[in-house]
C-alpha cells in the first residue's frame, strides 16, 4: 500500500521524471562475475543522463533517445551546442555495453581483433556458434555434420574465446537470438550484434 502523503510531498517534475532501474547498493553482497558481465552499468547509465539532462535542459526525450544518450561516449561534443538540433541531425558515438557474435563473421572479427594486441575485449562479448549449422537431415544428422566440416573453425573461435575472455557457446547450444534474449537482454542495455542475411 503507498503512502498517500508522500506522494503528495513529490514535486510534479519528481513524478514525471522516470529513468533506469538501480542495482541495489547492499555492500554485504557479491555478485558471481559471470552475472556481473552480464548486468547493464545502471550506475553509469544514469550519471551519463543527468549529464544529457544538464546539456539538453528541458527538452522531452522518447525512451530510445534516453537509451541511446546514456551510451554516448562525451555527452557535450555530441550534444552540446546545437539548440536542440539533434534528431537526424547529429552523429553519435556511442559506447556499446555488450557485443555477440555469431560464428561464419566473428573469424573475421576475432582475427582483426588479434592484430590489435589488446589482452582483452574493452566489453563483454561472446560467440555463438549456430550460422554454420546446415539444417537438412535433423539435429542428429547435421549437427555431428556440421561440427567435423566445421571444426577448424570452432575450434579457432573456442581458443580466441578462452584466449581473450569471451563467451563460447559450442554449436549446439542454441541460435543466437534465443541464447542473447535468455542469458544478456536487459532493459537499457546496448548491445552490437552480429548476424547475416544470406
């Protein structure tokens, strides 16, 4: 049951103004690093806002825009300075919180990604072995099939997986959109994924 009167106490700028949910703050409890990974930085996120909010001033934004401005690399050089001319106006850089990969682009992907000599993806990533399934026969058939004329290439994308601290999921596991909707999808979070359209 609310309490009435604090509600009543709320400015009605306080009662229209929604944003992020946070994490709660209890310092009694650790997160398993795996879970970590995989939850949005709400903190950040909505630090990031009130900096938009502050460069913006009053002008209303639809959810995708809170979304997208949250995840902008420097608020003021992408917001700052054009009277509210933004909306098909402005080119934005924007700071991904995830990235997922599915297996025939992320070889590409990786073997850039290894000419860089970083030790680790700057976000969490992962790779999902399900493009280069060929369905035919049924699981029992193409599967096994699909995994020995394949195997050069998972087996590459399972070692630079280990290698850099990436997310393997073997094939078999599932398709990319299921696996990312169960196990990443969150509200606020951006994700960069990769995918094909034959």
């Amino acid at each position: 049951m609310c309490d009435c009167e604090q509600i009543k106490a709320l400015s009605y700028s306080q009662l229209l103004c929604r944003s992020f949910a946070t994490p709660a703050t209890n310092s009694n409890f650790s997160v398993h690093p795996e879970i970590a990974a995989r939850t949005p930085p709400y903190g950040k996120l909505v630090r990031n806002l009130t900096e938009v909010r502050r460069v913006l001033g009053t002008q209303g934004l639809t959810l995708a825009e809170k979304i997208l401005y949250s995840h902008l690399d420097n608020v003021e050089d992408a917001l700052g300075g054009r009277n509210g001319k933004i909306r098909g106006e402005a080119y934005l850089k924007l700071k991904v919180d995830r990235v997922a990969m599915q297996d025939a682009s992320a070889q590409m992907a990786l073997l850039q990604f290894m000419t860089c000599g970083l030790g680790g993806t700057a976000v969490p990533a992962s790779i999902h072995c399900d493009h280069m399934i060929v369905g035919e026969k049924g699981a029992d058939v193409d599967l096994p099939k699909s995994i020995e004329g394949n195997k050069e290439v998972f087996d590459f994308l399972e070692s630079a997986a280990k290698k850099f601290g990436i997310q393997f999921w073997a094939p078999g596991s599932g398709i990319i959109h299921q696996i990312v909707l169960e196990n990443y999808a969150a509200p606020g979070l951006m994700m960069l994924g990769t995918d094909s359209r034959e």
